[in-house]
C-alpha cells in the first residue's frame, strides 16, 4: 500500500501547503553554472593605484563605477549611484567634497565602497565603518583590502567546492574582522539574489 506524502501546515490558520510548494525549482549545479553566478564569481574591483588618475566629473564618476560594479548588477535593487546619492553622501562628510566639480581617486574609491556596503548596511554604520577604517589605516590600503577580500568572499559564495582564502590581513584587527564581515554578508545577499532572479521569482 503507497502513502501520498503530505505537509502539514504551520498552525491551523495557515494556507494550506503543497508538496509543490517546497520542491526544488533550480539545481545547485545549474545555478552555479549559469551566467548570472559566473559574473559574481569573475568580479574584480580595481586596486586603488588602478582607479582614474585624473580627476573626473560627477557624471564621470557615476559612468565610471557603473560600469565597475556591472558584473553584479543581477544582485542589487535600484540604481548603483546617482547624483543625488552623491550630493546626500558629501552632505553627510561620508564624501570629500569635490573641487572645481572634479573628483579625486580617493573620492571614487570611498564611491565605490559605500556603493558595495550600502546593499546591506544603513548609511550610519557604513559612515562608522569607513572611519574605523581611516584611523587605523591609509587609504589606499584600506581599499585594497576591501577589494580582495570583496573578491574571496563572492568566491567562497559561488564556487562553495573550492577551499576557503585565508584572511589576506598580516595582521589580523578589529577592523579587518569587521570588513571580512560586511564582505561576507554582501556575498550571501548577492548570492541569495542571485539564485532568486535565476529561478525567475520575479516573474
């Protein structure tokens, strides 16, 4: 005699459960595969001394971190920057204010993390984030790291059969475990996303 597999409901005011409800819709194997996880996993963020030299235009500069961060586009809601975005982040001191309308490498590089950091975090603890940062290290270095391990932790998300990267810092702090963190929470919300917009949720 067959017994019909059955889901019970969470509380008996619960809308009633199917087994199709909870069936696998995506293999693991062909999400990974597919285009969407295969950009996560070859994004690269420039190294500091690889951001523009010259200093750019704020339309410059929203061009220029678009197409940046396009690899991830799949991943996120809404628009990466725009220029009130920018006016809100120099009227908050999370942004160099810049001169003569131009920005500096230093300036697209603080663009750039609070673009990648704003995904999860609201903009007070991104602002207390970047100042930790600053104090205990320049900011090209603080950048860099942020860039590397932005690249491990999506790795570590997309190609989960491949050993974990060790911690790239020579010396471990309260700030480079905070930063490994925020990667590492991007990295599972872009996976998250990721796989949602593969299996066609929006739809």
């Amino acid at each position: 005699m067959s017994a019909s597999r059955t889901v019970i409901p969470m509380s008996d005011i619960s809308a009633k459960i199917t087994p199709r409800d909870v069936a696998p819709t995506v293999l693991p194997d062909d999400f990974l595969q597919s285009e969407i996880a295969q950009a996560a996993l070859s994004f690269h963020l420039p190294s500091f001394s690889n951001l523009p030299d010259l200093p750019l235009y704020r339309e410059q500069v929203i061009s220029y971190i678009e197409k940046t961060l396009s690899p991830l586009d799949d991943v996120v809601d809404g628009a990466w920057l725009t220029p009130s975005m920018i006016n809100n982040y120099v009227k908050l001191g999370l942004v160099q204010a810049p001169v003569k309308k131009l920005y500096q490498r230093e300036q697209i590089a603080r663009l750039l993390l609070i673009c990648i950091f704003k995904q999860f975090l609201p903009i007070a603890a991104i602002g207390r984030l970047l100042r930790l940062q600053v104090m205990s290290y320049p900011s090209d270095i603080a950048f860099n790291y942020v860039a590397t391990e932005l690249e491990n932790a999506l790795r570590a998300a997309f190609a989960p059969d491949e050993p974990p990267a060790p911690d790239t810092a020579r010396r471990v702090t309260r700030e480079s475990l905070l930063v490994r963190s925020a990667v590492s929470a991007f990295a599972a919300k872009a996976y998250l996303m990721a796989y949602f917009r593969f299996s066609g949720y929006e739809d």
